[in-house]
C-alpha cells in the first residue's frame, strides 16, 4: 500500500498496512500500567514476537545503552510506553526528574529506531500536553496556543518533544512515526503510592484503608469542582493496536472516553465502589490544577474507535486488582 507521508507533498513511501502477527513488536515500559496492558492486548491478538526488556537489560535514560539494544534486537515496530509518570504532588516536587527522564527516553528510542530501520513507531504522549485552558473539548489543533499547566509543566514539555520528534522524523525522514495522546488512565498494574499516584489509585487505596481503619473521614485535595476524564487502561491498549491498523495516521491523535466527570463525582464514586460509609472532606488549600480536561475523539471516532469500558464498570475491575495486588504483597507503590 501507498500513502503521503507527514504532510509532505511528493513524499511517498509503500508499507504493509498495520502489523502481522508475525512483526516483532518492541513494547517499551511494559512494566507499567499502560506497557501491561498492550502486552496483554497483543497476545489476546496472538502476536507471536512480542519484545520486552527490564531496566536490567536497558536503561532508556542512557542513549548508548538504547543504541546497543536496539541494534541486537532491530523489531519491527517500536510502541514507546515508557515514561516517568505521577500526580500533581509528584510533578511539582521533582519537575528536574520528570523533564529530564522523559525527554531522554523520547530521543533515545526515536532516534534509535530510526537508525535501526524500525518500520513503525508510536509514541504514547499525555493529554497534559494541551494549553491550561485549551478549548473544551480539547481538539488536537490546540497544541501549543497558549500557556501549559504549570503544575505539570515539566512532564508535558517532555511528551511534547516527543511527539515532535516523531512529527518531524515522519517529515523529514519519510518513516512512519506517529502519536497517541491518552487522557487520564487507570486499571490493572496502577501505581497506588500514597503521595505520588494519579487520583483514581490514590483515592482507591485512601477510601479502602480508611475502611479498614474505621476512620472518619477521607480529605481529598482541592475543592472537587474540576472536571477529569478517565480511560480504562485496556481501552487504551485497544485504541492503539486499532491505531496501528491505520495506514495513514495523523502524526498525533487523541485516545479518551469522550466524557468526564468532576472530581467530586469521581470520589463519591470510588467512596461507593470501595465500600466506604465515612464522610468526603474537601481541602481546598490544595491546588486544583486544571478547570477541565475533556478530550475531542472525534478523529478517533472517525478511524472506527471508540472506548467500550464504562467508568463504574471499570473502578469495580481496578478496585478488585487492588485488592489482590494487596493480598499477593505485589502492590505498585513507587
């Protein structure tokens, strides 16, 4: 199959369309929440070579390292979900550390695999990247128009860059590079630290050990008036391998359910999933960060994709994960 690459006139170059179960598949952070569940997605598809390596083998920060590994290995296609991820907390008290590590991973594995002839690449970047007050819902065009969140303005310069990498390897070098702006995720293989989590896991494990505890209440920062959107983590995994069906994609997309809710409504959800009979504090001394965050899938909508999980369906599965993830003493919490 032929296509126009990148945007660029006379640019054209033949690809097989999508991946064959026989591709070796490179999954990068398939430690992770979101690597876990595209590792469980190929194999549900029956991927027959599905490449992963630990930090053992790879240190994605060190670009000799990246270099040599992808030389030995040299797949097929190349999903970059590797990342240095957590909350507001997190975000605002190491911003040096998230800039830093996301940027290298970004260069390091793009670059690489461009060298290496890696024949598909996507890039898995963060709706934080779109401005503070970006237009509801937040259509992929608002890219750099106006100023970021400054509560994680570190994290979105780095998925930034590495979504540009990807735009302008595509423009130059003719390879298919592209990518997939998630909006916020949970599921099974979550990081439920209590201070440096996203809002789901972390309100999932204050509501249960408050449960257990008997205690009162449950405080929750800021004033529960911002608007979220939340993905399951194994609609996101399907998003992308349905992404990298497409001949053509955009060189970035954004992958979300479509729908939000505010803060508040989230929490009494999870307090009700949970279990929990206390009461729901609100500290509004906390920062709220962001008014809202609602993605425009329309452009995913109009590739054929959708997401499947509804939000209560799919915090009674992340509930339950917690739970024996807890029992087996194999909890994320780092």
């Amino acid at each position: 199959m032929e296509f126009a690459l990148g945007g660029v006139p006379g640019l054209r170059l033949s690809l097989p369309m999508g991946i064959s179960l026989d591709d070796s598949i490179y999954i990068a952070g398939h430690r992770g929440m979101v690597g876990g569940a595209l590792v469980r997605g190929l194999q549900a598809r029956g991927h027959r070579s599905i490449l992963t390596a630990n930090r053992a083998d790879v240190d994605l920060v060190d670009q000799a390292q990246v270099n040599a590994f992808m030389e030995k290995n040299r797949p097929q296609v190349v999903v970059i979900a590797a990342a240095k991820v957590g909350g507001i907390h997190a975000n605002a008290t190491y911003p040096a550390d998230f800039i830093y590590e996301n940027l290298m991973i970004a260069a390091n594995l793009v670059h690489a695999s461009f060298r290496t002839g890696v024949r598909r690449l996507l890039f898995l970047g963060s709706s934080c990247i779109y401005p503070r007050l970006a237009p509801q819902p937040m259509p992929e065009d608002c890219l750099l128009t106006s100023p970021l969140e400054t509560t994680n303005e570190a994290y979105a310069i780095a998925k930034i860059a590495g979504l540009k990498l990807c735009q302008h390897y595509r423009a130059q070098h003719g390879v298919l590079f592209h990518s997939a702006m998630p909006t916020n995720l949970y599921g099974p293989g979550d990081n439920y630290h209590p201070e440096n989590s996203h809002v789901i896991p972390a309100l999932l494990r204050r509501f249960h050990e408050a449960k257990v505890s008997g205690a009162p209440s449950v405080t929750v920062w800021g004033t529960g008036t911002p608007r979220r959107e939340f993905l399951h983590v194994d609609d996101l995994a399907a998003g992308c391998l349905h992404l990298l069906e497409v001949a053509d994609p955009p060189d970035w997309i954004n992958l979300g359910a479509g729908c939000d809710v505010s803060i508040q409504e989230l929490a009494e959800l999870v307090k009700a999933t949970v279990g929990y009979t206390g009461e729901l504090v609100f500290d509004t001394s906390k920062p709220d960060g962001t008014p809202r965050k609602l993605m425009d899938v329309s452009r995913m909508d109009a590739l054929g994709w959708s997401a499947g999980i509804p939000l209560a369906e799919g915090l009674r599965g992340a509930y339950a994960d917690f739970q024996a993830a807890l029992e087996a003493h194999t909890m994320r919490a780092a």
